[in-house]
C-alpha cells in the first residue's frame, strides 16, 4: 500500500448500532450505497506503483475502506480472522479467488485443501459480495491497464489479518499482520 494513507472521510452508516453490529447483509449494502457515490471514488488518489486507500467510517461500529488498485496488483491469500465482510468494486473490475472451506481457526502451518474447494468471480463496477469469519481468498486487478477501485468493510474491526502462501493444495500460514501494520 501506499507509504502515507490520506486523512479518513465520514460516510453515512446503515443505521442505528444495535450493540451486536451490522451484518454480512448491512456491510453488503453499505460498501453498495457507498461505492455509488461518484465524488467520493473520484476522491481517492491513484497511484501506479501500488494501492491506495482512505479509511472509512463504516455502520455500527464497522471498519471500511476505500482502495485503489494499480494495474496487475493484488492481496495474496489472506483471512480477516474473527471478522465478517463485504467488499463491492467501485470502478475497474476485480477478480476474487477463494476457498469453498472453513480452515481451523489456530494451531496449524500448512494444510492440504482438498479438491474442489477453489472458487473464483470476476467483480466489475457496482458487483460485491459479503462473507463470514475465517473467510480465505486473494483479490486481484488482472487488467495491464486500467485502476480498479473498491469499497470494503468489516466487523469487529479487524483484529489480524493472517497472511497465506499456496503452491497447488499447499496452504502455508506466513504471517499474521495486526492493525498497527496497515493503520
């Protein structure tokens, strides 16, 4: 990501807190509503060399983002641990790659996925989806030539995110990132 994030940007949330927090489908809707909003996609600064991204204030106490993604950028395999999510492309179109599979939450390095647990979707311009806790996929821009730009968001705020490396069924834990690394 970009080495200095801009300041954050306050954006309506989906209603009121209900002290549980929104959900998978409240997320879904927000990240829709707000990659709607023209200004504030066009507000993000896009750089060539790698992502960009403004904090948003997400529904009922939610974490949110607005990113921008470089021509041939991507996430690399990654859960957001105990957190929901959603994430809709705002402009340019993205490729998710997922796993149809719950993995162990902790105490493991390397699993063997088994066959048929591969999913992949094309998102382009006004397309999301939500997802639940442990959820692990890659998110891609595939395009040489053209930005893409998204809107996701989480609850609870994002306690880790477990990064992951894959050689054909090979899943291996690299590292786990914790908010100070990305905020």
């Amino acid at each position: 990501m970009s080495a200095s994030p801009p300041p954050s940007v306050r954006t309506p949330s989906a209603g009121p807190d209900s002290g549980a927090g929104p959900s998978a489908a409240e997320l879904l809707d927000f990240v829709r509503r707000t990659a709607a909003d023209a200004g504030l996609i066009a507000s993000l600064p896009l750089d060539p060399e790698g992502r960009t991204w403004i904090r948003l204030d997400g529904p009922g106490g939610s974490e949110a983002w607005l990113i921008g993604w470089p021509p041939r950028t991507g996430t690399g395999w990654h859960d957001h641990a105990d957190s929901i999510g959603a994430f809709t492309t705002a402009a340019g179109t993205l490729r998710e790659h997922s796993l149809a599979a719950r993995l162990p939450a902790d105490g493991w390095k390397t699993l063997e996925l088994a066959e048929g647990v591969d999913r992949s979707r094309q998102l382009t311009a006004g397309r999301g989806r939500a997802f639940g806790r442990h959820h692990v996929h890659e998110v891609l821009n595939e395009s040489g030539t053209e930005h893409a730009v998204s809107v996701h968001a989480y609850h609870p705020p994002l306690p880790q995110i477990r990064r992951y490396s894959r050689t054909g069924a090979l899943l291996r834990l690299e590292h786990i990132e914790r908010p100070e690394d990305w905020q």
